[in-house]
C-alpha cells in the first residue's frame, strides 16, 4: 500500500480562516512539501461537507480532496496533519489518532484562550475546549509556531519537548514572528522525515500479522441480505482476517462464526481504534439505521447490498451520500456497479454473489428428488415451476400465473409454487390464479420460514422463474443455480448473478409467450439434474463466501 499524508483541510474551507493565518500557514506547510522527503507520498486533503468548498487556488496543493474520513491500512507509513486542532471539532480525526500506523502531527498556533476564563464564558465552550485539548495531547508531533506557544504545551499539557518542533510561521502578518517559508517547511518535513525513518527501521522487525477487520452490520436473525453475507463472509473468511462485530441485532448472538461481538453499533470503532479497516455494510432499507449515521459522519469501506435503480427516486439522496463518502464502495454484481457509475459517477469494486444454500451432489439425484417431492406432496407427474424470494411486481406476478395457464393450454401439466416470501401479495396472486381460472396449480406460501422446505422445493422443482427488476432478488436465483435447477429470468437479473449456461434468460421487458416458450423448453429438455454438474460446479467455484472474503482483502488492499 503506497505511503498516504491526509491532511484536514476545514481551515481552508472554513471562510473565517482560508485565507487568515492558520489557513496561509497550512498552505505554506503543503506547498513546501514537494521539495522535502516525503515529496513522493500521494497527499490526501480531508474535507467536511458542512464546509463551502475549498477556493481553487488551494486545491492543487493535494493530490485528491475526500470527504471519506475512514481509510483502510496496513503497515505501511501514513501521516495525518491535524491543521486546526484547537478551532473545529475533533472528532473529524478519529480514524487517525486511533490506529497506531498512523504518524500524528497537530501544528499549535496557541492556546491563548485557555489563560481566561473570559474567552470561554459558557460551560459547554469550557468542557468542548478540554476535550480539544484532551485530542491535541494525543498527537505524535506538535509544531507550534513560536517558542512561546511550544512553552505552553510543555506546561500545560506536559508534553515532552522531544515531540515538539517549533517551525515559526510564513504568515504575512505582524502578529506572528514571521520566518522564510522554505525554511519553515523544511523545519515540519525533516521532522517528521526523521520520525518516519525510524519507524520504518522498526517496522521491519516486527512480525507480520492477520488484518484485523470491524463490521458495521446487521446480523441475523435480520432476514436482509446485508446480514446474511456478513455472517457468512466473517465465518468464511476466520483464516484470513479477525472480525469484529457491531450490530444493533439483539443479543446474545452466535458465538462459533468466527467473530468477536463488540456491542451496538457506535463510533467505539474509531475510538478503540487499531483496526486496519472499519467496513459498513448498507442496504437501501438501512437510511434510517445507527450504520448509516456513523457511515455519513466518516465513510469509508462500505459494501452496499439492496438497493433500486431509480436515480430519480426517494432512495436517491441515500445512494448519492453514500458514493460521495463510500472509499472503497463494494457491490456484489457487475450491473450494480454499472448502474452505479451511469447513475452517480461512482467507481464501485465487485466482490462476487453468493447462494445461501448448498447442496452435495448426493441430494442431487433422480432419487433425492423424489423423495422430496414425496415429503412435500406433489405428484410425479406435475412439471413444478417455482419462483423463490420477494416478487413485488405485479406484472411478474401476473405474468408468471399467465404463464402457467399457457403451459397448461400445451398440455404441460404445469403447476405452480411462490416459495419463499409474498407477503402481502399472497391475496394479489390468489386473485390473479382464480381470474385466470388456474387456482387449483398456483400455490403460495406467505412468508420463507421453513427452511426444510425451501430446501426441499429447490431440489423437488423441474424449473424455476425469477422475473426480477433491478436485478433483485439476486439470492433467490443463485440458490437456484446452487441446486443446478432449470431457470428462466430476466436478462438483467441473470446478468447480475454471471448466470450458466442452465439459465434461460428473457428480456427485461419480457411477454408471456416468451416467458412461456422457455419453460417448455425445459420441459421437453427433461434431462436429469445431474447435466448441470459441470456448470454448476464451475459457478460455485467463484461464487461462494471463501472467494469472497479473498476479494474483499483484495479490494481493501490487504492482500
């Protein structure tokens, strides 16, 4: 991982001190950095939102501005210049001041208000300036900008004169003690050069060690698919990486996944620090959780699972933010990422889509499907087509039904099974079924809470349809593919899960006849399950959680 400066930019930002002496003298310090030793670091200016924008002479001072307070890290040397420690509030840093990889260099202009209680005459101002105080002593490196305001750190805040280097100011300005601003520079950067030496002579002696990951996430039994993965991804991934867990999900939780339990989802991350990244797992549905709250205050890695693709919709805001703050941003799909960029501009990394479930090539058979239509009661001779998952598209549903109806006019003795959760639907297909006269061939199960037989129904079923928009629901096609059952979908959702060959795709925009003529297909294929296996067994060897947590230390940098 290439060696990082971040530097806080509000001062420069912040109109009361762009272009007053705490914001020239940061500039100064930036500009001089490019003839110093730590010229071939790529330097990232920190800003914050609540901020105008920085003016646009400032702007080339940094190799990229980011909103994302929460970087990924490994071992390598970083340095974060706290530009305004004692003027805007110290949380922005957190990230930095909480993992040990990172060098901490505050620039001290004086802590004048602290001589009277005067300047802070409310009790708020007195506790928010201790706090600042209580940040700054936890720097590294202090550079004040006179040998006055140095003496007060050493008094006031026992700093030892060892961690302090006084640079003097290139400000043009009678109130500070004005020096050459090359000299300044060079002053700040030999310093902190010197300290970066020495850490990288003891960092080669020290023992490499497992990446030590938090999670931000719901956890089951949340039924979302953003605690699924989760769950499943720390569990896959114990081998590679120590997990931490915050979650809002009730306790107690499991204990044997591979995870450590952290308490509800907080800033504590930040605070206990010394995780090489801090990962927060969203869905469209989360806008209003404590993840996303945190989430909007320091970004980050974030890995995004459900949302819709309507840039014009209410989910807009919530998708906006997050690509702005998200560093890296993680989808589990190729169209995701598409939409993403087409959408928002937004450069996401794919990782892959998974199966919840498994299946050994035993359950597979011509044998374990007729016991299993046997448990379920259903007749060897009915052509079971089901659809698994959320399906609230009404012409889905409708067309889904029609669908059946024509089979039927074929003599295709088809029925059909809504397997998983309809709903409130459930009364819009048994009204569609009676409309159509095929009531007696559509049934339908209210919500997926027996996991037998949802089992069962995968491995029971000649053929599946998922008929779904946006690319959802994306779990319900790839247990599909995971079973090796015949499916039909619309060619987006079959684009997103990098379907085989065994899945009959439509058009996103599809007709009954066309959705009708694919199953007949499979039906007159009638090839035993087993012709799957060669395919099957190929897309399970790249869409599973192992593979999975492999690419996420990969796109995280850990790898």
């Amino acid at each position: 991982m290439q060696p990082i400066i971040y530097a806080d930019l509000r001062c420069l930002q912040d109109p009361k001190y762009q272009f007053h002496p705490i914001g020239y003298h940061l500039a100064s310090l930036l500009r001089a950095r490019k003839g110093n030793v730590l010229s071939d670091w790529k330097t990232i200016g920190l800003v914050d939102r609540r901020f105008p924008r920085i003016p646009d002479e400032y702007c080339s001072l940094v190799d990229q501005i980011s909103l994302s307070l929460n970087p990924c890290w490994n071992d390598a040397p970083g340095l974060f210049i706290d530009a305004s420690p004692m003027t805007h509030d110290t949380r922005f840093g957190l990230r930095f001041h909480g993992y040990s990889a990172f060098l901490c260099a505050a620039i001290v202009h004086d802590l004048k208000r602290l001589e009277s209680s005067e300047g802070l005459p409310e009790l708020a101002s007195r506790i928010e300036y201790l706090a600042k105080l209580a940040r700054l002593r936890a720097s590294d490196l202090f550079f004040p900008i006179s040998e006055y305001t140095a003496g007060q750190l050493c008094e006031l805040l026992s700093i030892s004169p060892r961690r302090i280097i006084v640079t003097g100011s290139a400000v043009p300005a009678p109130i500070y003690e004005r020096s050459d601003e090359s000299a300044v520079g060079q002053r700040f950067w030999s310093a902190i050069g010197a300290v970066v030496e020495n850490r990288r002579h003891a960092a080669v002696i020290a023992r490499p060690h497992t990446p030590r990951l938090a999670f931000l996430s719901p956890y089951p039994p949340d039924k979302s698919d953003a605690a699924f993965y989760t769950a499943m991804t720390m569990q896959a991934g114990k081998s590679l990486f120590r997990s931490d867990l915050y979650t809002d999900t009730a306790r107690p939780l499991a204990s044997d996944r591979g995870f450590r339990d952290a308490g509800p989802v907080s800033i504590a991350a930040f605070v206990i620090g010394q995780y090489n990244g801090i990962i927060s797992v969203l869905a469209e549905s989360a806008r209003h959780t404590r993840i996303f709250e945190v989430f909007q205050k320091y970004g980050g890695p974030c890995i995004l699972h459900e949302f819709e693709f309507t840039p014009s919709g209410p989910e807009y805001p919530f998708l906006e933010q997050i690509t702005e703050r998200a560093s890296p941003l993680i989808v589990n799909t190729v169209t995701q990422q598409y939409f993403l960029k087409k959408a928002y501009g937004a450069d996401a990394q794919v990782v892959t889509c998974c199966p919840r479930f498994l299946f050994t090539e035993e359950e597979l058979t011509t044998p374990a499907k007729e016991a299993a239509r046997n448990r379920q009661g259903i007749s060897p001779k009915t052509f079971l087509v089901s659809s698994f998952g959320y399906m609230a598209q009404p012409k889905a549903l409708e067309a889904i039904v029609l669908a059946i109806e024509l089979l039927r006019s074929w003599n295709i003795p088809a029925e059909l099974c809504f397997f998983g959760s309809t709903g409130s639907e459930k009364e819009e297909v048994d009204r569609i079924a009676t409309l159509y006269g095929t009531g007696m061939y559509v049934h339908s199960f209210a919500d997926f809470t027996d996991v037998v037989s949802y089992r069962d129904f995968l491995i029971a079923s000649d053929a599946a349809i998922q008929l779904g928009v946006n690319a959802q629901p994306l779990t319900a096609l790839t247990d599909c593919i995971s079973a090796g059952l015949p499916c039909v979908a619309t060619d987006e959702l079959a684009s997103a899960c990098d379907a085989p060959e065994y899945v009959s795709r439509v058009p996103d925009r599809f007709s009954v006849l066309q959705v009708g003529e694919c199953l007949a297909g499979i039906w007159e294929a009638t090839a035993a399950r087993n012709a799957n296996a060669d395919a099957r067994a190929a897309y399970l060897d790249t869409h599973n959680f192992e593979h999975y947590a492999k690419r996420l230390l990969e796109i995280l940098g850990f790898a």
